[in-house]
C-alpha cells in the first residue's frame, strides 16, 4: 500500500533532519576533541567527496533519474548499469592519475590517503543509484541508505573517541564512514532482491546511448560543477591562504549553515518546482509571479527564523563548553548564516528558472557563479583574513541572487508585453 504523500514528506525531513543533527555532532566532536587541524583535515575530505560526483558525473545523472520515471526497477537496471560504468571508467582514471602524482607533490603513503579514496568511491556509487531510485519513486528507501551511510554510525564513533582516548583519530572517523558505507550497500542489495540485478548487469552495455547523453549533457555537467563548487571550494581557498587550523573554524562553521541551506531546500523549495511548473504557461503569466512571490515569501521567513535558531543555540553551546576560541569568530558564522539565507532564496531563483525551460541559463549563472566565488574569496581573504572567507560568500550570493531574480523578472515583463492588447489608431 502507498503511504499518504503527507507522511512520505515528513519522513523524509525527518531522516534528513536528523542526518544533518549527526553530522552537526561528529564536526563538534572532531573540533572539540580531536583539534582544529583534524578538522580541517576532515573538512577537506568531505569536500573532495562531494566535488567528485559533479567532476566525474559528466552530467548523466540528470538524464538516468528522468529516463527510469514511470518504470518497473527490473526494466532499467540495464541503464543504471551504464551509467555506473562509466563512473568506474572515470574512478579509475582518476585515482591512476592521482596516485601516480603524489610522489611528485611530495606526499608519501599514508593511510589517510586510501580512507578517503576508498570514501570516494563509495559514496560517487552511492549517489549514482540513489538519484535513479528518486526517479523511480524510491524516496524513502534512498534516504534511509544516505541516513545509513552519513548519520547512524556518528554516536558509534563519538561513544568509540570518548570511551577510549587513543581513538579519538581522524582515522578512526573516516573507517567508521567506510563502514556505514559497506552496511548501506549491503541494505541496497536487500532492497533491490527482486530486480533481477544479475540478468540486468550481464546485458551488453549500450555504448550509444552513452555517447549520444555525453553529446547532450555538457551544460547539465558545467551546472552540476558550478552548483557543487560554490558550496564546497571556499574550504580550499581557506587551506592554501590560512591553513589547516583556519580551515578547521571554518569546515565547523559551514556545518551550520550548510544545515540551514539543506533544511530550507528539504521544506521549501524542492517542492516549490511542481507548483511553478504547473503555473507557468503560454501568455499572461500573473499566477507564476504570485506563485513564485508566495514561494519566496515562505523562503525567506523559513531561512531566516532558523538562522536566528542556529546562531542563537551555538552561542549558548560554545560558552556552555568555553570553546572561547570558536566564539572569537562568530562574526564569520553571522556571515555564513546570512550567504545560506540568500543562497536559500538563490535556490527558490533557480527552480523559478528551471520552470521556464531555460536551461541553458540555469547552468550558465550556475559555472559563472563558481568563478565569482574563487574570485572574490581570494580577494576577501587577502584583504580581511578568515572573516572574509564569510564576506566573500555574502558577496557572491548577493549577485547571483540579484542576476537569477533580474531574469525572472525580465520574463514576467516579456509575458505582459506579449499579451497586453494591440491598440489601434482611428
């Protein structure tokens, strides 16, 4: 039986909610016991593995969780597998080049080193089934694997730390992570017992459906890119101009407001797609506009009351803990929580902008945006330190957010223009 959409929506932010509480809690725990450049190293990694889905993605997601809708799993696991090999391909080249340069760069083997390359791997896999699964109307079952392989082993890790000093470790956080991962592919082959995954996977691959999407989806992957690297790159830049331990202050932070910015997404503007879509038709489009308005409306009161939330709740853990030398820089979480704010209502701009079919602009402003935001974090960390790693961020929303409304303003305009009455002179 088919559960109310009402429940599948709140068990969905439920999982999501609490996956974002853990991973909130393991970047508490690695600053607050394991230091500043343990987590730095940590936020490192979770960078490079979320970059790596959209470097090596070539945007064929966007193509396989469309194709697979209305679908039996059975019938696409074919499909699936083709998008999976390419995704080896790709692994495989990287981690031969990546391998072979580190001798170059001066860095020895460590095992540091295999942990995130084998996170890597995993969790690439992992993000190309569970977005085929969305397609195919899998939601809750994708959550659970991501609540699997991204929350439920943090209080196993923090219990491991706190029990035993001698693995308090970056180490022995990211083998937890490796293990979560193994248990929730596990649970995928239970999930999927009935899909005939062995008949699906020795079918030959279909070399030209692959090449006919990597013709197609160059601008999808320029957007995935752009979309990726505005959350992730600053951390970068961080470590290259600050180091280790500025990076640490800064990956805390970000766990904040990323949390803002995933909660607003979950409740607000995933859902604001079908109602825009719906209400944008050929001709007047006034219902688009107030829809769009009310969708902003909720964007902007939803973000900014968790903000306050957000800021307030840190303020009364760090000084219950005397973690004066997080408090020192709570202008920079100010900032970050204000770039979530405007990077919230940029989202609700972007899927105004996906309701209009204009693709090709979505994922332009999207890699431009990518370029700003190297641009002007250098530039703000240069001139201002760490906090202007936040002013960078508040900069860069600004504008985009300002560019995104500009167009969908021009196009409400267009459509008046379009449809006002044809005057005619006596």
């Amino acid at each position: 039986m088919r559960l109310p959409a009402k429940f599948l929506h709140f068990a969905y932010l439920g999982l999501r909610s609490s996956t974002l509480f853990l991973r909130f809690l393991l970047s508490f725990y690695v600053i607050r016991y394991l230091g500043y450049e343990a987590a730095g190293v940590y936020g490192l990694t979770v960078g490079v593995i979320g970059l790596m889905p959209a470097a090596i993605g070539w945007g064929l997601n966007y193509f396989v969780a469309r194709e697979v809708v209305g679908h039996n799993p059975a019938d696409v696991v074919g499909r699936v597998r083709d998008r999976l090999f390419v995704t080896l391909v790709s692994l495989t080249t990287v981690t031969l080049i990546v391998l072979s340069a580190m001798p170059f760069f001066g860095y020895g083997f460590s095992y540091l080193y295999l942990y995130v390359i084998a996170l890597v791997w995993l969790e690439t896999f992992g993000l190309d089934v569970s977005l085929p699964l969305i397609g195919l109307e899998k939601a809750i079952e994708v959550n659970v694997l991501v609540f699997l392989r991204s929350g439920l082993w943090v209080p196993f890790v923090i219990a491991l730390g706190l029990l035993f000093p001698q693995y308090r470790t970056i180490d022995v956080v990211l083998v937890g992570w490796i293990a979560a991962n193994l248990m929730s592919w596990s649970l995928f082959f239970y999930i999927a017992r009935d899909w005939r995954l062995r008949k699906g996977f020795s079918t030959p691959i279909d070399f030209a459906w692959i090449r006919n999407r990597l013709g197609r989806s160059w601008y999808i992957y320029l957007s995935d890119l752009g979309i990726v690297g505005l959350i992730y790159i600053d951390r970068y830049i961080v470590s290259f101009m600050l180091g280790l331990t500025a990076t640490g202050i800064y990956t805390f932070f970000w766990s904040l407001s990323n949390a803002l910015q995933t909660l607003v997404a979950t409740v607000v503007v995933q859902i604001a797609l079908p109602v825009l879509v719906k209400t944008f038709p050929i001709g007047d489009r006034s219902a688009w506009r107030a829809a769009l308005l009310r969708e902003l409306t909720k964007t902007i009161v939803f973000s900014t009351g968790l903000a306050v939330v957000i800021f307030a709740a840190s303020e009364l853990l760090l000084g219950y803990l005397s973690m004066q030398g997080l408090r020192e820089h709570r202008g920079l979480l100010l900032l970050m929580l204000a770039a979530s704010v405007l990077r919230s209502c940029s989202d609700l701009a972007n899927i105004g902008i996906t309701s209009t079919g204009r693709d090709r602009f979505y994922a332009s402003i999207n890699i431009s945006g990518v370029f700003l935001s190297v641009a002007l974090s250098f530039i703000s960390i240069y001139t201002f330190g760490l906090i202007g790693a936040g002013i960078g961020s508040v900069v860069t929303a600004i504008i985009l957010l300002s560019a995104r409304f500009y167009f969908l303003n021009r196009t409400f305009k267009a459509s008046k223009i379009s449809t006002a009455p044809t005057s005619r002179a006596d």
